[in-house]
C-alpha cells in the first residue's frame, strides 16, 4: 500500500493546484486522502480528520452518504448524460420542480449550469441581456464592498478580492461598489442603505443588477450583516428598476439557518444562484432560479434574436441532478432546518470562551457558520497557515480566511465532534496568544 509520501510526489509532478502558491509545498506537507466517511476525512496511512469545512463548503451530509450514494449507483446505470438542448430527462425535471418549491416565491424558472462561478457569469448575461430585450442599454452591474462571486472574468469582476483585482484589471467588466453592512446590527444595515440608495438614485439607469451575498460574505473573511439589509435592497432594487441577484452559492441549503439567506428577509430576488451543497458534495452542478417576468421576455419567434445565448456540454448532468434529488429528500425527510437549530446553538455556546481570548478580536455566527476574527498579525505572518498546520495535527480540518478562523461542518457532526474541533481551535489560538502577545 502506498504511503501520504508517495502520493504526494506524484501529485507534485502532475498537478497545479486551486489558490495555492506551490513552493508552499516545499515545506507544507500536502494531505493525500484516501477515503471519507460521515464529517472524517482519512489518509493513506489511517490518519483521520473531522472536515471542519465541508470540503470548501460543499459537503452537507457527510462523506459517502448511503442515501446520496445508492441514489448516484441507481442512475449511472440507468443514464450518465444527454445533452440538455432539444432534448430533457427525468432527474433534471424531478430537480427543477423541487427547487421551485423550496426556493422563494415567484422563481418559476430554472437554468442549469456547472458551477457557481458559471451560474454568476449566467445571471449577470441574463440580466444585461432582459434589460436589452427591454430596449434598455444597463452595462454595470453593482456589487458590495469586500465581495466575492467567483474567478471567471465576469465574476471577478463583481467581486472586491483586491489582489484578483489589481492583477485582472485589465480584463474585468465594468463594476460599481457600494458599502457592505460594518456588522451585524440594524443601525450598520440602514447606513449601508442610505448609500445605497443615493446611489441608485444616481446612476440607476446605466446598472442592470445588484448582485449580493445574502447575509454572510464567504471568502471575504465571513464578514456576516443583518437580513434588514436584504430587505431594503429589495425594495430600492424594485423602485429603481434594477435586478437583484442573489448570490446563494455558498449560503444556500440551510447554512444561514433557514434554508436560504434570502428567507431571513421574506424576499425574492429577481434572480437565485446555487451551487456547492446542491448535490452534497458528489459532483459539479449549479443553477440560475429566475421569474417568469425575466424568462418571457426571451420567449420570442427565431428571427427576432431574444433567445438566451450560454450553454455548457455537462448542463443538467443526470448523475448531479440525481445526487441533488437525494439532497433535498434528505432536507425533507429529516427536517434538517429544525436539527441545524440546535447544532449552531451548541457551536455558539462552545465558542463563548474565544472571547476571552486578547488575540480573538470578535467571534460571530449566522447559523451553521462560525467565525473568530484575529487581531494583532500582518499578513504576512500568514497566521491562518499556522493555525491550520496546528489544527492537522490534531486531526481536525480547517483552512482559515487570512486572519479568520471559520468553522463550516457537514450538518450531520455530533456534539462529541464539535467540541473536539473547538477544543483543537481554542488550544492553536490560546497558545499562540500565550506566546506571542
């Protein structure tokens, strides 16, 4: 049997991995996985670690799930994949049926994608193009500060990531920024709507779409605001003729406490992204959750040229629709919402104690999201690094945002596992605040 070692050769000839500086690896041993069962990942040498992240967030029921699995089983058999234009299948109706039922009211269409990155880029096209069809010309889009939608051209360009910024500038279309929400309180909420709101009121007829994260900001630190934010962004949206896109890739699925962020609010976007724990983890598949008032208004005869025009080779695939299915049997059969409840309940009444901490400079939560914030380090010390090196060896899996150590578990952890990976958590911080501060 091969040993982390080998494995990790080979990889290193063959392989340039995601957001990773790969001289890193010189020192920084890679983790080669061998199999993964419920919240533990495990090696090739019998090595175990409770995947405190859901694999970057997409993994909500646990490593090789036997109800997603036997779902998966039963239509590679039955049929891997047909294109999806002039032609459908089951799993994928089955699917989008499902969506519009769980989704906001008045999303009553689906467009099928294979990322969530595409997914974004498919909004921001769809939306530039329905104002078009309107004889409008709106070229900007609109996003918040401190943002993050993705790394295709399009996406990185309604994101705030500084670095991809300066680096891609050249290539991004056009954007306008306004200012996320400072925290979680109603009084940051209504002063970020007031700038909103000049905005708009401003320059409303050239943006096409506000396009947000609702609620929680994910790779931009987990920076997390209240729904009312939501709310009034509805309401300024729809006044000044402007689409709100909903970016609910990550915040989707129970994650924020309800089975969208959007839900927080009662409100329903013009357009819903989805995307990572549609399928729970198994395989590619991301959607674009759109009204009948944007769909029609591509419904037209051949020569008129209104039609829609994006398309992937794997949309609508029939092994991800499936495992997706699966997902939301799961959601339903097991009232999943309800249990998340009392699991985030138990992680907040755990994490009390990094407060404590003089290194901690706030602890925040929305729903099945945890995030300590650090203070006192440069980006270069490159503390999250450090805390994730401590963290494995201790056998719990983390990969810290910068300075923000977050924790995002598959739905199905215990109660014994979540205090393990906060205990693991607190001793990394403690020690480093014992040492360093």
């Amino acid at each position: 049997m091969k040993k982390n070692s080998e494995i990790m050769q080979e990889d290193l000839a063959v392989i340039w991995h995601p957001c990773t500086q790969m001289k890193d690896h010189e020192s920084l041993p890679l983790i080669p996985i061998k199999s993964g069962k419920g919240v533990y990942l495990y090696d090739f040498e019998g090595n175990s670690y409770i995947d405190a992240i859901s694999s970057w967030w997409v993994n909500l029921f646990g490593h090789a799930n036997p109800q997603i699995s036997a779902r998966l089983k039963e239509q590679i058999d039955t049929l891997e994949h047909v294109l999806l234009a002039g032609f459908t299948h089951e799993p994928a109706v089955k699917l989008a049926q499902g969506l519009v039922e769980i989704t906001p009211k008045g999303l009553e269409k689906v467009f099928y994608v294979d990322n969530g990155s595409s997914a974004i880029e498919a909004s921001l096209k769809m939306s530039y193009h329905y104002h078009r069809n309107k004889g409008k010309r709106k070229s900007l889009f609109l996003s918040l500060s401190n943002s993050y939608h993705g790394e295709t051209i399009g996406a990185l360009s309604v994101g705030d990531v500084a670095l991809y910024k300066e680096t891609y500038e050249p290539l991004l279309i056009a954007n306008l920024q306004v200012p996320v929400p400072k925290d979680q309180s109603e009084a940051s909420a209504k002063e970020a709507i007031e700038a909103l709101a000049t905005l708009l009121e401003e320059r409303s007829s050239e943006i096409s779409a506000f396009i947000v994260e609702p609620l929680i900001q994910g790779a931009g630190g987990m920076h997390m605001y209240h729904p009312l934010y939501l709310k009034e962004a509805r309401r300024l949206t729809k006044r000044y003729d402007v689409h709100l896109i909903a970016d609910e890739i990550m915040t989707g699925f129970g994650r924020t406490g309800e089975m969208f962020g959007c839900d927080h609010a009662s409100i329903t976007p013009d357009f819903m992204t989805l995307s990572k724990g549609l399928t729970g983890g198994y395989l590619p598949l991301s959607v674009v959750m759109t009204t009948n008032e944007v769909y029609e208004a591509f419904y037209c005869d051949y020569n008129e040229y209104k039609a829609f025009l994006h398309s992937h080779s794997y949309t609508g695939n029939p092994l991800a629709c499936s495992t997706a299915l699966a997902v939301l049997e799961i959601f339903k059969e097991e009232r999943v919402i309800e249990k998340n409840r009392k699991t985030s309940a138990y992680i907040w009444e755990c994490a009390n104690r990094f407060e404590r901490l003089e290194v901690v400079k706030e602890v925040r939560q929305q729903g099945m999201v945890l995030a300590i914030e650090l203070q006192g380090y440069t980006p270069q010390e490159r503390i999250g690094l450090r805390i994730y090196t401590e963290a494995l060896k201790r056998g719990v899996l983390l990969r810290p945002l910068g300075s923000v150590i977050y924790f995002m578990p598959p739905y199905t952890i215990t109660s014994e596992e979540i205090e393990k990976v906060l205990d693991v958590a607190y001793e990394s911080i403690s020690g480093l605040t014992a040492k360093e501060v």
